[in-house]
C-alpha cells in the first residue's frame, strides 16, 4: 500500500521558493545528494499542486528540466479546477485532493506518492494525508516567498524523525508523522 510523502528543499529560514515562485535559488543546491538520487525510484506516483505544475523549474531548458530533476517518468496526478484539455503526456488532472491521493495511490502500488506544491501539501497534512515528510535544508537564507508549510491559525502536527543526512549542498532530515 503506497504511502504519502512531502519532499521539498527549504532554504534555512523556511522557503521552499523565492517571491513569485521563483526557483532559480534551488540550481544551487541540487547534485551529490545519495537521499535524493536514491528518492527517485521509491515514488511510484506524483501529487502535484496547478501553480507547482506550471511553476518555475530551476532546470528549465536543460537535460535535467522536469520534475525531481528530470529523473522523474511515471504517473503524475496534478489537482486543479481548471485542466487543461487535452492533458499533457504522462498527467492526470484531478479536480479534488482526495481522489487525488487516490488515484495517485493506486498508480503508486507499494512506492510512495510524493506530493509537490507547498498549498497541496498543507491541505494534505491538515486532512490527515500524509504519512511521511523529506526535507532538504539548503544552507542559504531566502527572505521571502513560499514556505515549506504555512497555516496560520492552524493545528500543530507533531513529527518524529526517522533519518538525517549529510551532503555537501544540503543537510536532509526525513520525519513520519506522529499519529
């Protein structure tokens, strides 16, 4: 039975993207990471917000372009109240959270389904959806734009951690959440 993980990488002070999305930052701090190489091929599905999606990519134009840096090519499931028609290749579109995890879950079989999209993401923690969240701490300070998980006002979710990393461009820290 698949599992639901959040994987992201945050600038120290908590900033999964700059202001207006922008992800030319992350170029920085991806490569030599044995987590994130080994990350690819236990994820059996993609969950992806619309603005995620559609959003910067760090490797735009380049052979490393795509999600998960270009490794990814399975099923994705993208939720949004406006798909486009046709889909894309290889995307689903999915116009509610759950029957997304749902639907991801099933293509995902016994691998994880990885959500990407920090909006996805909260509402996902907040409905009791996700299992597992990857973190990857990038030695920089960002300042302002997206945060890993935003929720004011919102309920705390405990998490224990199950692993650390070390690399030379990132410092990973993998938690299930505390049930």
């Amino acid at each position: 039975m698949a599992k639901v993980l959040y994987s992201a990488t945050m600038s120290l002070d908590g900033f999964i993207a700059g202001p207006s999305g922008d992800m030319s930052w992350l170029a920085d701090y991806l490569g030599d990471n044995p987590v994130a190489a080994g990350l690819v091929e236990q994820i059996g599905a993609l969950l992806i917000g619309r603005r995620t999606f559609e959003g910067d990519d760090p490797h735009r134009g380049t052979e490393k372009e795509g999600a998960l840096e270009g490794a990814w090519q399975g099923p994705q499931f993208v939720v949004t109240h406006h798909p486009l028609a046709p889909p894309p290749p290889g995307i689903t579109y999915v116009t509610d959270l759950e029957s997304g995890v749902a639907a991801a879950a099933a293509a995902a079989g016994d691998k994880y389904v990885n959500i990407l999209g920090a909006d996805i993401a909260r509402q996902a923690l907040t409905l009791g959806l996700v299992d597992e969240v990857l973190v990857f701490i990038a030695p920089v300070l960002l300042g302002d734009g997206t945060r890993l998980f935003a929720f004011p006002g919102g309920a705390k979710i405990g998490l224990e951690r199950m692993s650390q990393s070390e690399a030379p461009l990132a410092t990973g820290v993998w938690y299930r959440i505390a049930r």
